[in-house]
C-alpha cells in the first residue's frame, strides 16, 4: 500500500485473484491482517490498517470468495517487517498479509 492509502495496488491483484480462485475452489477461511508503517499515531494506524484489511476482503468477494471466508483484522504499526527508519522500510510495512484459517 501507498502511504496514507487503503487502494490495493496494481501489482497485488494477480495475487488476489489466484487467493480467491484457490478459495473458491477448496473452501477455506484465511484471516486477512492490515499493517501500517509507524508514523502515524496508534490510533490513526489501527483505523488505516483496518481500512487495508477490509480493501482486500472486498477485493476476495469481488473475485467470487465469500464473506464467510474472509475475517479482516488490524494489527496497525505491530509486527513490523523491518524495523529501520527509511522509506523502503516503510513501504515494507504497509502490507496486508493473508493467513489460512480453516475451511468454510
């Protein structure tokens, strides 16, 4: 994700169509994460990691998956990927992450 930004990018929706398709075809349930990068306050990177975490749920139920499949969460600025202070660290962080949790 782009700073300060919930839009899926271009580059992840290859991604998301092959999760939904194995989703569609085998039943599971994943949990979807929403992160931030630490810039923001907690608050502020709870909502936006929650607002991350949703886009990809709608982009899964836009591909076929069913709500029932797709739990979003926000973890905000927790569990960074890389803890240094520079921009590709950043955009490092501003991730969602896609974790199997069961079948449906």
């Amino acid at each position: 994700f782009e700073l300060d930004s919930s839009e899926i990018s271009a580059d992840a929706v290859p991604i998301l169509e092959a999760a939904a398709e194995q989703m569609n075809a085998t039943g599971l349930k994943v949990i979807i994460s929403g992160y931030c990068d630490n810039r923001g306050s907690e608050e502020y990177n709870l909502a936006l990691g929650q607002k991350r975490s949703d886009a990809v749920k709608k982009a899964l139920m836009l591909l076929g998956a069913k709500e029932g499949q797709i739990e979003s969460v926000s973890l905000g600025e927790e569990k960074p990927q890389c803890t240094e202070r520079n921009e590709a660290c950043y955009a490092e962080n501003r991730r969602g992450e896609m974790l199997y949790a069961g079948e449906f």
